[in-house]
C-alpha cells in the first residue's frame, strides 16, 4: 500500500546534522495513529488530521514527508506537537531541490523517547454525494425515506481506517478569507499567491476549529464498494452537528477508503413520513401544464430528524397494492433546511384536466386628449364633444376567465395555482386569493372525485395613463363574465 508519510531517521543528511549520526535509527518506520478527513465539496478539499507516535533521542532528528503522485497541497501541510509540546521545536523545513515531492523537517529535541505528532493537510480528489429512496405506501398517505451519502476516493492516497466527516452546506470561504487579507494589508503587508493561498487554508482550519461534540446520532451506516469489489460491515452510526450556517456528518468509527475506491454509506432511515399530495400550476417553475406533486416536510414531527438535508438526488416509488413497486419519478433537490419542505415532481396526471376558458373582455375607463389640447377628460362625459383631432390616452381592459379543473381520479385533490400577471393590474375573484409577490397571485382550492371545478376570475389591465405603476391588487368581486 502507498505511503505518503513516512517518518523515519536519516543516516546522513547534509553536514549540519552529521555530528548527529549516532542518534540515526533506521528501522523505525512508524504508522498512522489515527487519520481524520473532512471534506467540503463546496472547495474541492478535504483536511486530513494524522497522528504518528515517534521516537526522538536529544538533538536534532529530521523527519520526511511526501507527496508522490497524490494531489496534496504542499504549501498546506503543518506539524504539530501533540505530546511533549515544550521540548521538541521545529527549526527548520526543507524542500530537497533533487525531491521536488519532499519535504523534510529538522526537529531538535529534549527527550529520549516517545511522542505523539500532528500533522495536517489539504488534499483534492475526494468527494461525497447523497441520495435518497422515498417509498410511498398504495395509498400514498406515508413514505419510508432512506438516505445514502457515497464517499469517493481519488486523491491518490489510500486512508485506512479512517474517521469519516462529510460539511454538508457552503462554507462563507471568500468572506472569510477577504477579512483575514483586509487584516493584514492593513499592517502594511501585501499578499501574494500564495499568502492567499495560505489564508484560504487557515480559513478552513478554523472553521474546523468551531466543531463540537456531537449533541445527537441518527440513522445507520453500511459500507460497500463499487467496481465489482464489495465489502460489508456492521451497521455504522452517522453523528449530526450543527455548526452555524454548516453542518458535519460524522461516520461512527472508522472506514478504509483506498484510492480509486467509492463506499455508500446510509445517513438517514425515517418510516411512515406523512405525505401530501398537491397539484401545482405555476409556469415559471414547471411551464405551461398541471404536475402532480409529493410534499414531505424535514422535521422531527415528521420523522425525518432535526438536521438539514444536503443536495441529492430522490428516487421515488409506490407500493402498487399487489407486493410490487412502481417506480414513479427521479429528483435531484437542494439544500434542505430544518422545517422546510421536500418537494417532489411526479409530472402530469392524466386524470386530472387543466384548462383556461376566456369568458370576455371588454375595455372601459376611456381618456382621450381633446382638440390638440392637454386637457384630459373621460370619454363618457355628455358634455364633451370628440372632434378628429381626438386621441386615446389611457384606458383598462378587462378579461374574464375560468381555471377550469376536471377530476377523473377517485380522490379530492388539492390544487394550488400561481401566475405572474405583469403592469399595473387588479385582480378580482369570489375566491380567496393572495399576492405571492408583487406581480404574482395565489389561489387554492380542492376538487371533489369525478368532478368539475370553475375558478372564475378578472383581470383589469390598466393601460396608458390610468397605469401608475407595477402592481398587483387583489379584490373580491363577482366576476362579470357576461353582458
């Protein structure tokens, strides 16, 4: 297996540590204590903790590391005294110009013995996703919702038994990084590539300081393998931590993740998770056309836990009532915070009709500039009389309409209906409808099984000079959709 690390005594190197020499022990070639990684798949980079139990005799003992065909980040790698911190210190790091991939510390010491050593470092190449199964029972009131996240390993560098921690959310790394470059220019100090590089790291780092113990586990995890290998282990739990505007997903105990190598890992097991159905019209999130839609909510209430759900993509299926499933629709969804809803796209339901019926339209509220004046007047004054010279200057359209919806299914449905309708426009209906936004109108209703529903509706468009501004207003008022 690949060794990127390997601490071990040098028989001679350079002529500044060759009065040294008998302090030179050739066969200690120590192991990983414990390795830890995690990732941000926001940055494409994950942190590795290492820890090594060395043994250091007085004076000055020079410790290799390497990064051969890995993607580490050289300028990223620290080390860091976990044991016997006040009487080992670093004097000096060298990078070998015949080893470009090397780097070598001289450590001087006080102690004859043991210590424990950290080191840390960035490295690209290992990413995780997450997905989910949602199983909708035959009469779709519940679902069982599984969740996966898959932990891919191309960095080059094969981690064995390694603690597993997956930063669900984006880390504010730009921010972060622009403040601590502000700090330091404002002490006269000007940051070149790589000192930018340099706080981009320490940004990650302390970040990763902010970590807490974690409060609550849920769900499980089983490891397996892709590309025709396969392993199985016990049943692994999955640590939750809240950490601000982030979460960390921290895998129970270890996993070997060797390079090349992908393990899928379940995060979440929630059954009989409440489920609405709703159909939606809104053109511009699905277009021109009625879908079907499955709408389950990300709390405790609902079984699904306390924690925010990463990006992934859902597969949906039904029990069709006769021990079979049926497979209905694949999502991929976003970021889902605590309490926010789960909204599935099942499609169109061919069982259920949505049209728009035109009833009229008529036009009113006339101004016309009479005789090449300025003068502004109503076109329905007696007294004012309309010569060639006349020209319209404002006016409102009015148009009467029905959401005509037609119910061929054996259940009610609940339908939610929502348009933008752009200018300055009134909108009345005997409904109840509210404003989505400023130029956006909202409404509900429910249609029995083996029914038609009408939701009639007017619009008043003004136009020219009766327009004062962009605006929707909603009125009730009986809709005139006849003379």
């Amino acid at each position: 297996m690949l060794r990127i690390i390997q601490f071990f005594f040098l028989a001679t190197i350079l002529t500044i540590v060759a009065a040294h020499a008998e302090n030179v022990d050739l066969s200690t070639v120590p192991s990983r204590n414990s390795v830890q990684l995690t990732i941000y798949n926001s940055e494409d980079l994950t942190l590795v903790r290492e820890t090594r139990k060395v043994s250091f005799k007085p004076g000055a003992n020079p410790l290799q590391f390497s990064w051969a065909n890995t993607l580490i980040d050289p300028t990223s790698v620290e080390l860091r005294f976990l044991s016997h911190a006040d009487k080992l210190t670093v004097l000096d790091a060298t990078f070998p110009h015949a080893k470009p991939q090397m780097l070598i510390w001289n450590v001087q010491s006080e102690i004859d013995g043991d210590a424990v050593i950290e080191i840390t470092y960035f490295t690209s190449g290992i990413h995780w996703s997450a997905d989910y199964v949602c199983l909708a029972d035959a009469e779709e009131a519940h679902a069982n919702v599984d969740g996966f996240v898959r932990v891919s390993n191309d960095s080059g560098e094969e981690y064995e038994d390694a603690q597993v921690r997956l930063v669900v959310g984006k880390i504010n790394l730009v921010e972060k990084v622009a403040q601590l470059a502000r700090a330091l220019e404002r002490d006269g100090r000007q940051l070149d590539k790589l000192g930018r590089s340099e706080l981009r790291y320490k940004a990650l780092k302390d970040y990763d300081k902010k970590e807490a113990d974690a409060s609550y586990a849920y769900g499980y995890a089983h490891s397996g393998a892709l590309g025709g290998r396969f392993q199985i282990e016990k049943p692994k739990e999955v640590a939750k931590e809240g950490l601000g505007e982030y979460f960390i997903y921290t895998i129970e105990g270890t996993e070997t993740i060797p390079s090349g190598w992908s393990k899928r890992l379940r995060s979440l097991e929630a059954a009989n998770v409440p489920l609405k159905i709703q159909y939606r019209y809104r053109p511009a999130e699905y277009g021109e056309q009625l879908v079907r839609m499955y709408l389950l909510t990300n709390n405790k209430e609902s079984k699904l836990g306390t924690t925010p759900l990463p990006d992934g993509t859902v597969r949906v299926f039904r029990h069709n009532g006769r021990d079979g499933l049926s497979y209905v629709a694949s999502q991929a969804i976003q970021y889902v915070p605590i309490g926010d809803k789960i909204e599935l796209k099942l499609g169109v339901d061919p069982e259920v009709i949505f049209e728009l019926v035109k009833k009229r339209t008529w036009r009113d509220a006339i101004w016309m500039q009479i005789n090449g004046t300025n003068v502004l007047d109503r076109v329905d004054r007696p007294d004012v009389k309309i010569d060639i010279n006349s020209s319209v200057v404002g006016w409102d359209d009015h148009r009467a309409y029905a959401r005509r919806v037609r119910n061929y299914t054996e259940k009610p449905i609940d339908l939610e209906v929502r348009h933008a309708i752009p200018g300055d426009v009134v909108f009345r209906s005997e409904f109840a409808a509210k404003n989505h936004d400023y130029q956006t109108v909202e409404y509900a209703a429910t249609v029995q099984p083996s029914k038609t529903a009408d939701l009639a509706y007017e619009i008043v468009q003004h136009q020219g000079r009766n327009a004062k501004q962009n605006r929707l207003v909603i009125q009730s008022a009986t809709v005139r959709s006849s003379k």
